[in-house]
C-alpha cells in the first residue's frame, strides 16, 4: 500500500527540512527523487546522502521565483527518467513578520508569487503528462498558519490558505484524468525555518504548551503524510488538506 517502487518525485525545496525528510523516505520505499533547491552545492549534498543510504537521486538547482528555471527542473526530470509521478510542491519563503498594516507591496508580492504562482507554474507543467497516463500525486505543503489569523503571519498566511483553495480547485480540473492533489498542512516542525520558535527554551515552551501532544513535530512526521498521500494507499483521497499539528488547532491555540 506504501510502496513507491519506480515512481518518480520531484520535490521542490528539499536540501533540508521537511522537504529532505520527504525525499529522503520517498528513497526509502523505493521511489527515484529529484532534489531540488536555490542552493546547487546543498542539492548536490543531500542527492548523495540519499544515494549513500542506498537510495536513487538526482539534483537539480533552481529558483522557485524563476518560472524558466522550473522548467528547465521539469525537463531535466523528464529527460533522466521519462516522467514525474509524485510532485511536491514544498519550497516556500517569508521575508516578513509584523502586520499586514505595514507589509511592503514588494513583500506581499514575494509571499503571494513564490508560495502560490510557483506551485501553479509547476503543476501546469507536470500535471498535463501525469494526466496522459491517468496517474499521478500531487501535493503541497500548506501551513496552519492559513487556518487561522496571525498577528505576525499574515502574508505568509494568506498564501497558505491560498494553496489550500489551489488544491481544491486542482483536484476538481484533473481529477477526472485519475491526476490527485492534496496539501498538507504542518504545525511547528524541527527544522530551520522555524528554528526561532524551538531553539530557545523559553519559547519552546510556551509555544507548545496550546499543544496537546505537548511538542513540536519532526521532518519525518510530515514525510510519512506525504507517502501516504503519493502511495496507493492515499488512492481516493484528493482536494484535502491534511493537518498534522500535534492537536493545536483542534485546541483552539494557533
């Protein structure tokens, strides 16, 4: 039910992270990853990481802002292994923190373009050919950050909430061709760009004392969402959004 043998992922955003601990599981239960990101020598790093572990990965730089560079990615994909089954659409930025009262337009325009525009660049690209052959997964790491207001994320919010509707309104287009796409929605995860609400024990603790798991997640927490969701057994499960968020949200402390 969770095997990804022969499939192949492009995974946007995964040097590190949540991306890294998704492509590097992918590895795992047998799936080709493409490792992608701005930075070519933190690529080239983690696609021999994966392969070191006994995994098959390649590593591709490229800039989410940059719609010539992802095709050049999706191409190069295509190119080495003929097709893209699984597209995670991970990579993501936040410039800004403070209201939306004071955002720059240039601001907002980087949230909305690099969080949105890209992943609907990128499924333009790639869901026509998984539509062809009547098979494909898509998802997006949203946020529960657009779940609820933020008095401090509220661009980086609005984009996520964003993505969500993308999903959805994805999934009515494709599905029809056997195409799904879902997001998943994390709480605070252990990685570096959240790194300033773990890294100090102070704020670690107040951050999670809304949470009933009590703790923040780990890389590998949201990875295992993402193999069900590309696996045979996420098969008839599209247009959702997924939490995983240790109850947070369910306990009204977003």
């Amino acid at each position: 039910m969770f095997d990804l043998s022969g499939k192949v992922a492009l995974i946007t955003g995964s040097s590190r992270g949540i991306g890294l601990a998704i492509a590097s599981r992918m590895a795992e239960f047998g799936a080709r990853v493409v490792i992608s990101s701005r930075k070519a020598d933190a690529c080239a790093a983690a696609a021999a990481a994966i392969r070191a572990a006994g995994g098959s990965a390649i590593d591709h730089p490229a800039s989410i802002s940059d719609k010539a560079a992802l095709q050049g990615l999706v191409d190069r994909t295509v190119t080495e292994w003929g097709r893209i089954d699984i597209l995670v659409c991970n990579a993501a930025v936040n410039p800004y923190y403070g209201p939306l009262s004071q955002i720059s337009d240039d601001a907002f325009d980087k949230v909305m373009q690099s969080n949105v525009r890209s992943n609907l660049w990128l499924c333009n690209m790639v869901i026509p050919r998984m539509a062809e052959r009547r098979e494909g997964s898509v998802i997006i790491i949203s946020s529960i950050a657009g779940l609820a207001g933020s008095l401090s994320l509220g661009a980086y919010g609005i984009s996520k909430a964003a993505d969500s509707a993308l999903v959805r309104n994805l999934a009515v287009e494709w599905g029809p061709h056997n195409v799904r796409v879902n997001a998943l929605a994390p709480g605070i995860v252990r990685t570096d760009f959240a790194k300033r609400l773990w890294d100090d024990p102070e704020i670690y603790r107040r951050a999670v004392e809304g949470y009933p798991l009590r703790r923040i997640g780990e890389p590998d927490e949201v990875a295992g969402a993402a193999i069900f969701l590309a696996a045979r057994a996420g098969g008839f499960v599209t247009g959702q959004t997924l939490v995983i968020d240790g109850g947070v949200t369910i306990a009204g402390s977003v």
